[in-house]
C-alpha cells in the first residue's frame, strides 16, 4: 500500500505521476488530501512535516523524512 499525503498543488502533482510511473505493477497507490482534518491529523503522526509525503505500507518513506521528496530514494525504496 503506497500513500501520497498531498494538497493539490503541482509539486504533490509531480510526486503523485512519479509514484504511478515507479510503483510496482499492481501496486495499491491512495492519494490522501491533506485538506481533509482527519487525513492532516494522521499524516502529523505519521512524522510527515511537508507535503507531498509518501507512506509505504504505513511506514513514512525514507524520501520524505525531510523536506521535499528525494527522487532517487523513492525510487529505490519502490524499485524491485
């Protein structure tokens, strides 16, 4: 289960394409709205401190743990 925790604007755009395009085929992708209180409330637990953020099976990924996304890293952690 891959997450985006996302706001709409065009960096979660881009963050949301990459995941579809490096996710393994047949992988669950959910795109969260971080407009929604319940969604922020369980992305602040989570440790996401900026959108976009990406959680893989409930486990903030490594890309995310700072500000931004590391494309590299999130592409090694979907990779085969």
């Amino acid at each position: 289960m891959i997450e985006v925790f996302a706001a709409g604007c065009p960096a979660c755009q881009d963050v949301i394409d990459l995941v579809n395009r490096v996710a393994q085929p047949g992988a669950t992708i959910q795109v969260l709205d971080m407009h929604d209180p319940a969604v922020a409330a369980r992305a602040k637990g989570l440790g996401i401190r900026s959108v976009p953020g990406v959680v893989i099976d409930g486990r903030l990924a490594s890309c995310c743990a700072s500000r931004g996304v590391d494309e590299a890293a999130l592409r090694a952690e979907l990779g085969p």
